[in-house]
C-alpha cells in the first residue's frame, strides 16, 4: 500500500513538472465580430462591420508570452447598413477592394497587466501598407462548450488614424472641419475553437 502511494505521488510530481503547452484555436466566424466608428460631418458618428474574419489564435491561460494571433478580414464583407456607402468604401477611393481584398493582423506581443486586462501589440496591413497598432485587451475566459469543443474568448478595442494606411479621401466643410473622420475606433469580439 505505502508502495502504491509512493508511486502515485512520483507520477503526480512528474506530471506537475511538464510544462502546458500552448493551444492553437480556429476563430469561429459566427460568434466572432470586428466593428469600426468613424465621425461623419463633424457632429454624428457612423458605425460599421465587416462580415467575414478568419484566422487562429496560440493560447496558453497562464502563458501570456506564447500567445500569437493571426486575423484575416476580407474588406468587401463591410457592412455600414447602407448598399451606396459600401460600395463606395469598396471603391477606389477608400479600400480598393479589387486590388487590396483583404486587412490582415498579426501579433507581435502581449502584456497583461493582470489576469484578464492587457496590451494586444501587432501589425496591421491595409491597402499596401503596414503598420504597428496597439489594442486593448480583455481575457473573456474559456469553457467546454456542450459539444465537447473547448472556446476561449477575447475582446479587444483600439483606435487608428485611417491617413497612415493611405485612406485619404475626403472634404473640408464650410464650417469647418472634414466630412469624414480619420480617426477610426475599432472593436473585436473573438471566440476561437480548440484545433489541436
């Protein structure tokens, strides 16, 4: 019996000294959302989404330093609740969409500044360009969903400046000021699912 026990301590030891590695989780698009404001005549402000989002997270809990995200969006799924507007974001004179179909974003790092509030660092490219950006970062958590799949959610907001990506359009008012903003405040809400 003490020999049992002995062992079964051994194998507890051992396991405890095996580091956790570091999971990689598929965005799942229908429980995902990445949304945009931006101000429209100086006075009112315009919301918008982009419908389609794809790509993967690497998440250990308790590991904030292997934590990588890589999010593809295609631009011509935007979505501001108005068919002429849109089509002219896909146009030439704002996204392009024919020649840049797509905004892409990769981490670079993250700085958690406590269990579940941080700094999500990374690259943004837009319309030929990239850039750093830097988002604010909110740990929602993780579960087994009730089909066996186990989900980690984030929430992450930010702000950008539409000018350094090469989104220049616009017009000066009258009365002052732009027809459009340019600066442009971001939000995501990401579940992923556990691939591996």
């Amino acid at each position: 019996m003490k020999k049992n026990l002995i062992q079964a301590a051994i194998a507890i030891m051992l396991l405890a000294a095996v580091p956790l590695q570091a999971a990689t989780y598929r965005i799942d698009p229908d429980h995902s959302s990445v949304r945009f404001r931006i101000k429209h005549l100086t006075i009112s402000k315009v919301n918008g989404t982009f419908g389609t989002v794809a790509g993967s997270f690497t998440f250990q809990e308790d590991d904030p330093a292997a934590w990588q995200a890589t999010a593809t969006i295609d631009l011509a799924s935007v979505d501001t609740g108005n068919a002429k507007r849109d089509d002219h974001l896909r146009s030439d004179e704002f996204f392009d969409t024919a020649q840049y179909p797509t905004m892409v974003f990769k981490s670079t790092r993250v700085e958690m500044t406590s269990d579940t509030e941080g700094v999500l660092h990374g690259e943004l490219t837009l319309h030929g360009a990239t850039h750093p950006v830097t988002l604010e970062l909110e740990y929602n958590g993780s579960v087994a969903d009730p089909w066996g799949n186990q989900r980690a959610g984030f929430s992450a907001t930010g702000k950008l400046n539409r000018k350094d990506w090469g989104l220049t359009y616009n017009s000066a008012l009258e009365s002052g000021g732009l027809l459009i903003g340019e600066e442009v405040r971001i939000s995501l809400e990401i579940e992923g699912i556990r691939a591996d």
